[in-house]
C-alpha cells in the first residue's frame, strides 16, 4: 500500500511541478528504487530502460511516422482531398464531412492522430474558414476527427499495446476497423446536424467526368491503405513490414510526382527523429518503473481490488472506460498504456474479457483524451493550426467528445463490434 502512494505521490508531484513526463517516470523509478526496501541496483534503470526498446514490433513506429511525414510534404494528401471533396462536397457542411472522411482514410496509412492534425486535416481546416465556417467549430472537426488515427489499423497505439500485453497486432488492427468506421460516421452525422442548424455552406455539384478525373488521380493515394492492410492480413508481411513497405511507397510516388526534393526529405527524417525519438524514450522510460512495481506485488495488489468492487466484466469494463477518461485528460495516451496495461489486463483475463477487447475500448476511451485539456496533444496542434485559445473550443468539442464517449459504451455492451472481424479471420488470437 505503501508504494502505491509513493509512486502516485512522486509521479503526480513532477507532473505537477511541470516535469517533462519520460523524465518525471525516470525519476519516480530513481527515487523508488534508491529509497526503496529492496536492494537492487540504480544501474539497472539504464539496463531496463534499454531493454524497454530492443523489440522487432517497436520499429514500426518510426516508419509509419516518416511515411506520415511524406506524404503531408507532398501533393499525395491534396489528391484524397481533392477527391473526396468532388463526391460529397455538394451536401450542406460538405467541407467537414470532408475533413472526417480523410482523416479515415489518412488513418489507414499513418497510424498517427498528430500527423493527421498537423497534416491533411489542418489543410481542410484552413479551406474551412475561409469559406465561412466558424473557427472554432472547423478546429472542434479537426481535432476530433484526428482520433480516428488512433483507432482504425494502423494504429501506433495499438503498436504499443500489442507489444505490452503480448497480443497479436494484426488482430488488434482488425479489431479497429468497425469502432474506427462508427466514430467517424457519428462524426460526419454530427457535423451534418451542425451544418443545418448553423447553415454552413456547400459546394456545387461536381460533373461526373471531373469526380472520374479526380478518382484518377487519387488512386495511387487510396491503394496504399490497401497495400498495408492487405499485405498485413494476408499474412504477406508483419506489421513492422508494412510499415517499411508504406515509407518506400510514399518515397517512390514522392519522386515520381517530382515533388520530394532532397530538403523535404531531410526534413521528414528529422520530424521523424524527433517525434519517434519521444515516443520510444517514452516506452522505455516505463519499463523500469513497470518491473519495480512488480517487484513490489502492485499489480497483483490493484488486482485484487478491482476482483473483490466486482466480478462482473460489464461493470469492470465500464469503470475502466471511466478511469481512461479521467486519466486522459492529465496524461498522454501512450505512457497510460505502458504503465496500466500490466496492471489491469491480466484482471480482464480473469473475468473472461478477450486482451483485443480490453485493449480496443482502452484505446478508443483514450483517444478522447488526446483532444480534452489539459494535455490533449491533437487539442494543441489543431489550435495552433487553428490560431485560436483554448478556451474559445472546449464548447464546440463537447459534442464530440459526447459522440465518441457513446460509441465506447457501445463496445462494452456490444462486443460483438470489436471481436467481429478477428474472430472471423484470426479466431485463436482473440483469446
């Protein structure tokens, strides 16, 4: 019991006093170690935290960043754009069905909320002011649709938890597919409504011979979540794969689109060493302190609490959703996954609850904490993008937050929604 109050106490102190995260987890482990009861060395922090990052599956995250990064320095998203825009941008708020739509279809080749906030979607929100669209709402669209990145495969996220938890990630991409397709239609049904009522405007229809010309020319675009996907669940390559064959593809359309100059592709890779740099420092950062508080019987502890409050798998599931909401609004999502997943889901499996399932609702319950203050880090980006405070779009996120909340509900009644596609085409993974 002890522990427990020094590890929420010290960890909760730093994030308090404003400490980077990956160094508020070091220093938690430093200090439990150096003070703790058990003899162990400090040097093994360093050995852990390494250890933390020598994984095959892991590298799939720097790759799907970089090939993120290609394809928003280039015209391959203005394509989808341009596309998607010709088939719906004729119906009443069309631009930010717009925006949704590609953030689905982004997701299936990023796997990252960010990228998607800071790429395709900013691009459709500056479309969206400058025809009329209130700057707010068009940063609320953004925001929110750039969620979607997290949850329809490829999935970094779902990278990181298949890797914590020993799961398979095919299963958990396949896993993503209906929840990611129902948030992005609640989205699109919501912005609908919000078109009317505010009477935003439309685009006139576009001729059939242009919507051919346009599809023509985003084929190379919308194969490649097709490639990735495809390639994954056939079995023709593993996720990591994949995630080298979407960055030679996005390089080899880039050069021969004549559009990927030597300067943009140094860029990409520094964006990328930057940004991959954080998130596996990150993930080896909480190995240590994961293996400490194992040390010290926390998780079997927690464990026994969360058995003896219920041993209904419903109830357990739903508190969990409560409990991700409540943490995603103070913590990034990836650093939530490492450090609860050892602890919460070995209790999932006692109760019967499939590790896809537990893992597919943590992860959608998180993705709204991406876009809700303090520390949303898509909620930053798109109001930097979008030039406007904080405080003048928490209103018009409330409905999406709402919307999104509700689907997560859906999926801990109806697990069906989730363990649909796995169990059809990779049955024995799902246990």
């Amino acid at each position: 019991m002890t522990i427990v109050f020094l590890f929420l106490g010290i960890l909760g102190l730093l994030i308090i006093f404003n400490f980077p995260i990956i160094y508020a987890i070091i220093a938690t482990s430093w200090i439990l170690l150096r003070f703790g009861d058990i003899p162990i060395p400090i040097s093994l922090i360093g050995q852990k935290l390494i250890g933390g990052i020598n994984s095959f599956p892991l590298l799939a995250v720097p790759f799907f960043m970089l090939a993120a990064n290609i394809m928003t320095s280039t015209s391959i998203i203005t394509r989808l754009v341009s596309f998607i825009t010709s088939l719906i941008g004729f119906v009443r708020s069309g631009l930010a069905i717009v925006n949704v739509l590609v953030s689905m279809v982004f997701a299936g080749m990023s796997g990252s909320a960010t990228a998607d906030t800071a790429g395709a979607s900013a691009m459709i929100m500056n479309a969206m002011i400058e025809e009329g669209y209130d700057r707010p709402f068009s940063v609320a669209v953004t925001g929110a649709s750039s969620t979607i990145g997290i949850i329809i495969p490829p999935s970094i996220p779902l990278i990181i938890y298949a890797w914590v938890s020993n799961v398979s990630v095919s299963a958990l991409f396949l896993a993503g597919i209906i929840p990611g397709i129902l948030i992005g239609m609640a989205q699109i049904f919501l912005v609908i409504y919000k078109g009317k009522v505010r009477n935003y405007p439309k685009h006139p229809r576009v001729p059939f011979r242009q919507i051919i010309k346009e599809a023509y020319r985003a084929i190379p675009v919308l194969i490649l979540p097709v490639i990735i996907l495809g390639g994954i669940f056939s079995g023709i390559f593993t996720a990591t794969e994949a995630a080298v064959v979407a960055v030679f593809y996005a390089l080899g359309l880039g050069l021969y689109l004549k559009e990927l100059t030597i300067p943009k592709l140094f860029n990409c890779l520094v964006m990328t060493g930057v940004t991959s740099a954080i998130s596996l420092l990150l993930i080896g950062a909480t190995t240590p302190l994961g293996w400490i508080l194992a040390l010290h019987h926390v998780p079997s502890m927690i464990a026994g609490w969360f058995i003896a409050a219920t041993s209904n798998p419903t109830v357990f599931l739903l508190l969990i959703v409560a409990f991700m909401l409540a943490i995603g609004c103070v913590m990034d999502n990836d650093p939530v996954i490492l450090l609860t997943t050892p602890i919460f889901l070995p209790i999932a499996k006692t109760l019967g609850i499939s590790p896809i399932l537990y893992g597919m609702i943590v992860n959608v319950a998180l993705a709204i904490g991406i876009v809700t203050p303090p520390v949303g880090c898509a909620l930053f980006v798109a109001c930097a993008v979008g030039k406007v405070n904080i405080a003048d779009v928490v209103g018009e996120f409330l409905p999406f937050y709402l919307v999104m909340a509700i689907v997560v509900i859906l999926l801990v009644f109806f697990p069906q929604l989730v363990l649909y596609l796995p169990l059809k085409f990779m049955p024995l993974s799902v246990y």
